[in-house]
C-alpha cells in the first residue's frame, strides 16, 4: 500500500530535504517491494532464500551500496542506505535482512581491511548477487561478551590456522565468504579480537547445524577444524577490535532502519485495514478507540524516525556511538510495540500466516537481539551519560558537540 502518509514521510521528517536521486531510488525500491516482493512474503517463511528479489535489487545497484565505485558499487553514505533498508521491510523482512548482509558490517570490513586481491575478487561479486557475505560473531557460550570468544587462528609463517564454532549464523549456506570475528594468536581478552575472512568451500569449514527462526530464516552453525587460509587473509590482526566496533556503529543504525521500515508497514496495512473492516454498522476506524490507536502508533513511528535520520546523519563516515545507539533501542522496541497493535487491529486473521501484519510482527522481534542487545546498549548508553554529564550545557552536550 503506497499511502498519503507514506508519502509525505520522507517530506516531513524535520531538517530533511532529500536530493532528486535520493527520492528515484526510493521509488525504484518501493516499485519492486509493494508490486513484488510483499507478494511473496508467504513463501519465505520455510527458510528459502530470496534470491529473485536480490537480484531484481542488484539490478538497480541495492547490492552496492557499501561498495566503492572502482568496485562496481555506489558508496552510498549511512543515511542513503537507512532509507533503502526502509523501503524493503515495509514489505518484505526477510528480504532486508538478505540485504542488509550484504551493506553492512561485513561489507564495509572487506572494504575497510581486505587486501586489494579480495577487494577486486569479491567486492563486485557482492554488487551484482553472486557472493553473499555471512558474517560469524556469536559463539555457544558468547554473544555480546566478545572478549569471551574463543575460536582462534593461528599465525604459522604465511598461513593462519583457524579453530572454533560459530552459531546462529545467517545465510550460511548460500555464503561465498565468511567474515570471521576471532582471537588472534590466543591473545586473551579483547584485544587479542581480529578478523579473517574465509571461502566458502575451504577445508576444513564445516556446517555442523541448522535451526530455523521465528522470522522465517534459517541460521546455522559452522565449525572451523585446522581451517587454514592466507595470511593475507587476516585482514584484521590484535587490537583491532576498536576500529572494527567504529564500523559496527553503522549497523546500528541499518539495523532499528528495517525496524522503522516493519513498523510502518504494518500502520499502514493497520490503517487500510480499519478503514474497510466493518463492525457494528461501521468502519472500526471510525471508533474513537481505535483511532487513538493509530495515532499512538503514528506518533511512535515519527518519533523514533527522527532519532534513526538524526544518527544516521552523524556519521563521518561511521555515526555517532550514542545517537546509534540510542536509534537503536527505540526503533527496535517501538517496532516490536506497533506491529503488535497492528496485530491486534486486524483481530484474528491478524494472527495468520497469510496476514502480513503477522509476518513483520515476526521480524520486529529480532531487532533488539541482533547488533548489540538493548541492555547491552543501555549501559553502553548510561555509562556515556554518567562520564559526560555537564552542569551548563546538560547532557545535550553530548550530542550536540
């Protein structure tokens, strides 16, 4: 559904003038979105990847987004990206999440780190859907504790040797790289993280299980036993773990932009919904109830939008830890809080895998698990706001520094 209010979104959002190349591409996204993949949303929800839609996506240069041009990509900045992710969800969750595996943090390492030879191999390939990226954080016994992991690779003269088990981890199967956060040389605690990316197909790498998500994909476990790869191919040594958080930070801000997106589709199926249903002799949204439900869920998603655009915004190149965080938080919680009342407005059906409503219901409960948890980014949150206190200028000064 292409609403009034859907429309006037991208006008109305405070201090925002978006260029002319800006609103094409939205509208290129949103042509392929509503006319196509909401569609076909059903289909997704046994696991299947949605390879049709990236490629319709990578025909319109969706794919390379966080690629440099001399890679056959865009080099979109934060804020361009934010949008697109948007404009998916509305429609199609599992499709902004293929995607945002695709622009986000895994790209932007190969970009940031990678020697020129994966660049050149790997990089184009993202841009036109024939490599997708898996990344491989989480591990059985730690998730946000990254100081806690413990697969390693060792450093043998122009080879490094990798141990380990990775879990729940997106597009496994379908994965030409993996980019893989790990211990370097046994060096314990946080500055003993590093990087390495490895081929699909390597010996070695294994997929050792599958489970399937409330959100309709599939997440795998992959093992690593005597992995071996180039020493080139440690793109991110100790200590290294600073610089790749700075280019986590952009991930949490393309992460709570499909939780926006979720949101908005679903007020507006809500809204199209009580404006046909009838009860009593009328439209249920003509109840006085039911409209303050709406406006409630309207006011959440505009708020939370302001939060999203104004960290997105702040990045130079990535965004500002705060404000990234605090986007996160409210877009994932709103999300969660107005698909559920979109949920409710469409009474049971609501509750069915052929309502739509029901699927983005599904995927707004992911947001505050994957890119930093929302505790995790509350204390990030209340120990910036406890160290930064300023007796004149407030907290704003955080912010507005």
């Amino acid at each position: 559904m292409t609403s009034d209010i859907a429309q006037a979104r991208l006008v109305a959002s405070p201090g925002i003038a978006l260029s002319r190349e800006q609103r094409h591409r939205i509208d290129q996204v949103r042509e392929l979105v509503q006319g196509e993949f909401k569609g076909r949303g059903k289909e997704l929800l046994d696991g299947s990847f949605p390879w049709e839609n990236m490629r319709k996506l990578a025909g319109i240069g969706v794919l390379g987004m966080a690629v440099a041009k001399q890679y056959g990509g865009s080099e979109l900045p934060v804020f361009d990206t934010a949008l697109v992710l948007e404009e998916i969800a509305k429609g199609c969750y599992i499709t902004a999440m293929a995607v945002l595996g695709e622009v986000g943090t895994q790209a932007r390492v190969i970009s940031a780190f990678a020697p020129e030879r994966i660049k050149q191999q790997y990089l184009p390939a993202v841009c036109t859907c024939d490599c997708v990226l898996s990344i491989c954080l989480t591990e059985p016994h730690a998730g946000t504790d990254v100081a806690a992991y413990t697969t390693n690779a060792d450093i043998r003269g122009d080879k490094v040797i990798i141990n380990g088990t990775k879990s729940l981890i997106s597009r496994a199967e379908e994965a030409g790289l993996f980019v893989v956060f790990t211990r370097v040389n046994g060096e314990p605690g946080l500055d003993g993280i590093g990087c390495a990316l490895v081929e699909q197909g390597t010996p070695g790498l294994e997929l050792t299980s599958r489970v399937h998500t409330l959100g309709g994909e599939n997440l795998h476990e992959v093992t690593f036993t005597d992995c071996e790869i180039p020493l080139d191919q440690l793109v991110v040594r100790q200590s290294g773990l600073k610089s790749l958080l700075s280019a986590f930070n952009t991930q949490r801000c393309l992460n709570p932009s499909i939780s926006l997106g979720l949101a908005e589709g679903a007020f507006d199926e809500a809204v199209a919904y009580a404006g046909k249903r009838r009860a009593f002799g009328r439209h249920i949204g003509e109840f006085q109830g039911m409209r303050w439900k709406l406006a409630d869920m309207y006011i959440a998603i505009e708020a939370a939008r302001g939060l999203l655009y104004r960290a997105c915004l702040s990045a130079d190149p990535f965004p500002d830890p705060l404000l990234a965080a605090t986007a996160k938080i409210r877009c994932n919680e709103m999300s969660l809080d107005v698909t559920s009342e979109a949920v409710q407005i469409h009474g049971g059906f609501g509750f069915t895998d052929d309502s739509v409503v029901s699927r983005l219901y599904r995927g707004a409960r992911y947001g505050t698990l994957g890119g930093g948890t929302s505790e995790t980014l509350r204390d990030l949150i209340g120990k910036r706001v406890t160290g930064g206190w300023d007796e004149r200028a407030g907290i704003s000064g955080l912010s507005f520094s």
